[in-house]
C-alpha cells in the first residue's frame, strides 16, 4: 500500500509540472516569438518480486517476471521550435523569421540567439531589442565598395536616421526620342536636360538640335542658363554658356549612325558655379532616330544627384537593409545574420523569449538568410508564439485528470492503511 502511495505522489508531482507548462503556453500565446513547452513522462522505478525462468525440456514452460512499478517521473520538457504566425505590423525594424534560424544579439559580453523580432532604433542609431537593449547583429557595409564585407565577424548594425548622403555629380546623360526627317535645312528642335553638379545643384541645360543642309544630319549645341557670357565680347548682350555642341548622323534606315559617329566626342561641361568642381558628362545619343514623325526628345536617364537624408529603411528576404533618402535614392546600410544549430531543442533558455548555447545544441552556424537551409526575413513583421490553443485546453483537461486519478490513489491507500490499523480493534 505504501508503494502505490508512493506512486500516487510522483504522479501527481508529474502532473503538477505538465500543468506549470501548460499555465506557461498559455500564459505567452501572445509573446512574440514564444516557442511552446511539452513535457513526456517516463516510469521511475520498479520492484522485481520475482525474477523469470526459462523453459524446461520435456518439463514446465517458462515463467515470466513479477515487477512492480514505483510510479512516475518526468523524462523531459522540451521546446517546440516550430514556425508561428506572421504579423504584419508596417514597423520597418520589425523583423520576422520565416523558417529555421535564429537572430543574434549581443550584450558586449556575451552573445544570445532569440526568435523575437521587436527590434528598434536606439538614439545611438543601433538595432537593438528594446526590452534588454541587447543589439541586433549582422555584416556591415564595406565603404569603399558599398557592398556587404562578408569576410568581417557580425557586429552591431546602426541605422542613423537622418544622416547626410553626399551629392553626386552626372557623369552620364542618355536621351531618347526622334528628330522629324521631314525637318527642312535649318529646322531647330530643343529639349532638356537635367544633370546635377559636384554640389547637387541641378542644371536645366537646354539642347537644340539644327537640321543641316546635309541629309540625315544634325547638330546639336548645350546651353548653361546659369552661366551668362558675352555675345560678341564687349557688346553687352549677355547670354546662356555654350557647354557643348556636336554633330549626329543617321544611316538611311533612321538608325544612329555608329560609321560616322563618333560617341567619345559627344561630351558636354558642367560648369563650376559656388565652387563646384567642372565635370564633363557622356551624352548618350545611341536611342535617338530620325523617321518621319513629329519630333520629341526627352532625357530618358542621368546618374547624378542631389545631397538627400536617409528617411527610412526596408528589409528584404535577404536581410539586406536598405536605407531610403529624401533624394530618391537607396543605399545598402547592412545585412542581418541567422543562426542555426544541429540542435535547436538543446538551447538553454535565458528568458525574454532568449537562447544561449548548451552542450547539447551544438556551436552556431552563423551565415546569410536564405542560405544553408535558413530562413528568409519578413521585414515590418513580427513573429507570433507556436502555442495552439486548442491543444493546450486538451492537455489542460488531460493533466488534471491524471492529477485527480493520482491524487485518489493517495487516498485509497490512506483509507486502505486505516482499515489495516483497525484490525487490532
């Protein structure tokens, strides 16, 4: 009777922590990132009261052991690391892991795996988890190239919202469109064009093209209105700087001429104006032609541009973080990690929904999302607790029914004992 009070008690003990667990799924089903608990039961102990005998020839068969248990005992309470829901929040440093993999954040010291992506900016402009301030790891950008260094260990990843990005001078100009064939000797047609100096600032440069007396030829001249100069010298009539001027052939398809064109000559000068730097631009004339239809010519491309500041951010499946700037464009700022293990289930948890490494999760392989079997990244998201509901309430009724069992067991042999005193009465 005292073996099965005994075994009573290590089952309602058991049952006892199922419950914790339960009550602790339950409790984080909103947690982001929260990986639910599962706990499995072993038998503890057992009493051999008589031990097995083999077969006799020609004899007895044989006969088989007689055990008691000795109850129960918890053999493991275990992570389940599979995939919650996404939720979309619109918050660009939220970050949501779809698949396997690990974020990584660190401390100064030590280094912490979680699957809670709530990131934000801190006034230092790091990544980092607001609750603990620990900073998001990931590659940083190589200045010289502007590309991710992957040779670099991770670091932290700072995002510095409203800093400057310096202007850039054009260095190249394409225009597209067509010059009318029809066009008389003489016959001028004007477009525009629209390139930026070593300073940012934009110049509307005017660009007139003159039928010639020869057939399917051109000229083309470029004026800076910015820039004024005497016309003829000494005569006071100021007007517009000629920055470049040129011929343009079309072969009697309509087609640009590449025989009688010559593309190293057809350059034109930003001038320098508050101390900019002179710069000469590549005008690209490759897409005009010359067919029998009004003409339209138009800037179809230029890579300069004006100073901007970065306004914000997005992450794509990569995790390659892309700064926005007020001036339109985009700029690589950084790369988030992951990391995974042979063993995520062996992972210590530290709480604040935060991993570290045990002997039994094996080291961190750490590398890009969307590589070596990790997951990609869902930025302006986050991720949502794997705990089902439904299952919990299942388990719940479970682990107090085998709590109740256990518990009249106790009290059977508690009732059993008092018969067996009272039999001296």
């Amino acid at each position: 009777m005292l073996r099965s009070m005994f075994a009573g008690v290590s089952g309602s003990r058991a049952h006892q922590v199922w419950m914790d667990v339960i009550g602790d799924n339950i409790a984080n089903i909103n947690t982001p990132g929260y990986k639910a608990g599962r706990v499995t039961f072993h038998e503890l102990l057992v009493q051999t009261i008589r031990g097995g005998g083999a077969p006799v020839k020609d004899g007895r068969g044989g006969i088989n052991p007689m055990q008691v248990g000795l109850g129960t005992s918890l053999r493991s309470i275990d992570t389940w690391h599979t995939q919650g829901n996404i939720q979309v929040t619109e918050v660009p440093s939220d970050l949501a892991i779809d698949g396997i993999g690990f974020f990584l954040l660190s401390d100064g010291l030590k280094t912490y795996f979680t699957r809670d992506g709530s990131f934000q900016i801190g006034a230092d402009g790091v990544l980092a988890s607001p609750a603990t301030g620990y900073r998001v790891q990931g590659k940083a950008v190589d200045p010289a190239t502007g590309q991710i260094d992957s040779t670099q260990p991770p670091a932290d990843i700072k995002i510095l919202i409203g800093q400057v990005m310096e202007a850039a001078a054009t260095r190249n100009a394409i225009l597209r469109g067509n010059l009318d064939s029809q066009a008389e000797a003489g016959d001028t047609f004007s477009g525009l064009l629209q390139v930026y100096d070593s300073l940012g600032l934009l110049h509307k440069l005017p660009i007139t093209f003159t039928k010639t007396a020869t057939e399917l030829t051109w000229e083309w001249k470029i004026v800076d209105p910015l820039v004024l100069e005497e016309d003829p010298p000494g005569s006071g009539n100021w007007v517009p700087k000629e920055v470049g001027s040129g011929t343009l052939v079309f072969t009697p398809n309509g087609k640009y001429d590449y025989d009688n064109n010559d593309p190293a000559a057809q350059t034109f000068t930003i001038p320098s104006i508050n101390g900019s730097a002179e710069q000469t631009v590549r005008l690209d004339l490759e897409s005009l032609t010359q067919y029998a239809e009004p003409s339209s010519v138009s800037m179809s491309f230029q890579d300069g541009f004006q100073a901007g500041t970065l306004e914000t951010f997005a992450v794509d499946a990569d995790g390659v973080i892309t700064g926005i700037y007020s001036n339109g464009q985009y700029r690589t700022l950084a790369q988030v990690v992951l990391a995974n293990f042979s063993n995520p289930g062996g992972l210590l948890r530290m709480g604040g929904g935060m991993y570290q490494v045990s002997p039994n999760s094996g080291a961190p392989i750490i590398g890009e999302p969307m590589k070596d079997g990790k997951g990609k990244i869902i930025g302006g998201a986050i991720e949502m607790s794997n705990v089902d509901l439904a299952k919990q309430f299942t388990d719940m009724i479970i682990s107090q029914r085998g709590f109740q069992a256990n518990s009249r067991v106790i009290t059977t042999a508690d009732e059993m004992l008092q018969d067996l005193l009272s039999l001296k009465r």
